[in-house]
C-alpha cells in the first residue's frame, strides 16, 4: 500500500471516530426532546458519562418547563456521581428534590443525595461536616420513604456514619484521660454514653468512664458505671480489667465507710483523702 493510500485510510478512520463520536450519524439537533433523552440515557448506560452529562445538561438548560425534563435532571446527577464528582452530584440531585417535588425521581434522588455525602465521608479523625449531612439526608429519606427497597442499605449507612462520630469522640475523650484531664474526659464519654448509646464505642465508655471517676474520687458513680458495663455487655474484653476496677472501688469504698464510722465514734472530723489523679486531682 502506498505512502498516499495510508494517508486516506487514517482520514476515513478519523472520520468515522468524529462520526461516531456525534451520534453515529444521528442529527441530534433535530431530535425530538423524548430521542435525545432516550439517547442521552443510552449513554449513561453505555458508561459514557462526560458525554452523556452533556446532553443532560443541555436538556435541562433548554427545556425548563418540560413535563420529563426531571429524568434529565436525575440522570445529569447520576453522572457526576458515577464520574466521583460527589459534591456537584449532590448539589444537582437537591436541584431535582426542590424542582420537581412531584418527580417519581424524588426517593431515588434523595436516597443518592444521602449517598454522595457519605462518600464525602473522610477518616473518623478529621473533620465531620459530610457525615453530619448524610446522616440528616439519610434520616430524611427513613422518614419519607418508609416502604423503600433502600431501607435497609440506608439503615446500615446511617449506622456507619454514627460509628464514625462516635469514634470521633472517642479519641478526644482518650486523649483527655492520657493527659489527665480526667472531668474532661468524663463529659466526652457522657457525650458517647448519651448521644451514641447504640455504637460500639459505648461498651469503651463505660470502662473508662468509670476509671476516670475513680481518679476523682467519684468512687459510686465509679461503680455504677462498672455494674452498666459488665450488665450490658457481659462478653466485654474490658471485663479482666473491670473486675479489677471494681475490687479497688469497693476497698476505697470500705475505707471511706470505716472513715465516716471512726469520725461518728470518735466525735471528730477524719481527714479524708480521696484519692485523685492527674491534672485534675
């Protein structure tokens, strides 16, 4: 073949890939709005997102009013999903949730809605704006789409999201305890105990809780706490060393009884010195 006949055959190739590429010779300007959403949604489908969003947002630019211009909408959304561009994705699914009220789109928008933000989700570590957001999206979608098949999936997200808070405090609350913050620590293991009762760091709470109660001397409270745990979760690993926290409160206990039975025997004050620790004692 000569030098010549290579030349065209790239041109034809060329060509046919721009003719592929503008809808294998489909003139989509002269489309009626129905085609180009049914070929816009074959793209999708193809896994053709960046064009496929192209023609979705082009629909929804040029047809406002239109009675299935929601579908464009859901699906532009879809593509900024599916192409990982989750912040735009959730900013286009609430667009369809505040336009079309009425779409048949709106449970699936506001179940993806929920879900962009979870995967905006970072490490428990770092800082919980989009968690918080899946969570109030997720709790929305439980509450308006009761009968949904997504109740169990969001069930379990929401769950994650939860764990990941608590977490969250649970680290904080650790750090206060090491440095011996202990009231500190105390209110943030509160915090867990209250607002995150149903997550796996609630069983942690309770241990140190209780231990940091007894660095300040709250030795019945200590106890309480210790009785919660080994009631609630009597598989605990803390349990060894719950047995052993709760041996040293009953003696401090015993010892502060024997104090309070000398000081009425005797008719003067004991010099009680509850032990304390760290820089909150």
């Amino acid at each position: 073949m000569t030098r010549q006949a290579n030349s065209f055959m790239v041109v034809l190739l060329l060509a046919a890939m721009v003719f592929s590429a503008c809808g294998g010779g489909r003139n989509i300007k002269r489309m009626t709005l129905k085609d180009r959403i049914k070929y816009a949604v074959e793209l999708f489908k193809d896994g053709k997102y960046l064009t496929a969003k192209t023609q979705f947002q082009i629909i929804v630019l040029n047809n406002p009013g239109s009675s299935i211009v929601d579908m464009a909408q859901f699906y532009l959304a879809e593509c900024y999903f599916n192409l990982k561009e989750y912040i735009t994705a959730a900013a286009e699914y609430e667009k369809l949730l505040n336009l079309y009220p009425r779409s048949p789109y709106v449970d699936d928008a506001q179940y993806k809605l929920g879900l962009s933000y979870f995967k905006l989700s970072p490490k428990a570590d770092l800082d919980q704006k989009y968690t918080y957001k899946a969570i109030d999206e997720f709790q929305r979608f439980l509450e308006e789409y009761p009968e949904s098949e997504y109740v169990s999936e969001v069930t379990k997200k929401l769950q994650k999201c939860r764990e990941k808070l608590a977490k969250k405090e649970f680290i904080s609350g650790n750090l206060y305890r090491k440095m011996g913050y202990h009231r500190s620590a105390i209110i943030v293991f509160d915090e867990i105990l209250s607002r995150y009762y149903d997550t796996s760091f609630a069983e942690d709470a309770y241990y140190w809780k209780a231990y940091c109660l007894t660095k300040i001397g709250k030795f019945a409270e200590a106890r309480d706490n210790i009785q919660a745990l080994l009631s609630k979760y009597p598989k605990t690993e803390y349990r060894e060393k719950a047995v052993k926290l709760a041996d040293t409160i009953d003696m401090a206990l015993k010892k502060a009884a024997q104090e309070t039975a000398n000081e009425k025997h005797n008719g003067t004050p004991a010099n009680h010195q509850s032990p304390r620790g760290g820089k909150d004692g």
